[in-house]
C-alpha cells in the first residue's frame, strides 16, 4: 500500500469514511421509483415481481434484480 492509502486507513475515525470515491452517491435508475415501492411496501405489498410489473408501465427501465436488492435491503436493515 502506498503511504497515502495507509494515511487514509489510519485517519478514519470510523469505517464509513473509507467509502468515498466514484461510487458513491451515483445516481439510480431506481431512485424515481423508490418512493412509489416505500409506499407499496408500508402498504404490505412485499413481492419483488410484483412491484417490478406495477413499476415497469411507469417508465421504470431497470431490471427486476435491481428491484429485489433494493427490498431485500429493506427486509434485511429492519429499523426496531
């Protein structure tokens, strides 16, 4: 590792300073929708498929995988 990279590692105060770069804060071709599919999900509807096909006829040009990850994240980060 170079030093500035080691540096780096040793100056964050926590991990999620380490997450920068290109990546980050990229657009989403999901982000117009995911209003539209919180507001599905509050509602109960937790069917990946299901979203995809409502979403799909609003313009939505993603892939249903995009669509799964998104929800599979809200299964999995439950706030308690």
């Amino acid at each position: 590792m170079t030093y500035r990279t080691v540096k780096q590692f040793a100056d964050a105060a926590t991990p999620e300073e380490l997450f920068t770069g290109q990546w980050q804060n990229r657009p989403s071709v999901l982000d117009d929708y995911k209003p539209y599919l919180d507001d599905r999900w509050s509602k109960g509807c937790t069917n990946a498929w299901k979203m995809w096909e409502e979403i799909v006829p609003l313009g939505y040009k993603g892939s249903y995988q995009r669509i799964r990850a998104y929800l599979h994240d809200k299964r999995t980060h439950r706030s308690w």
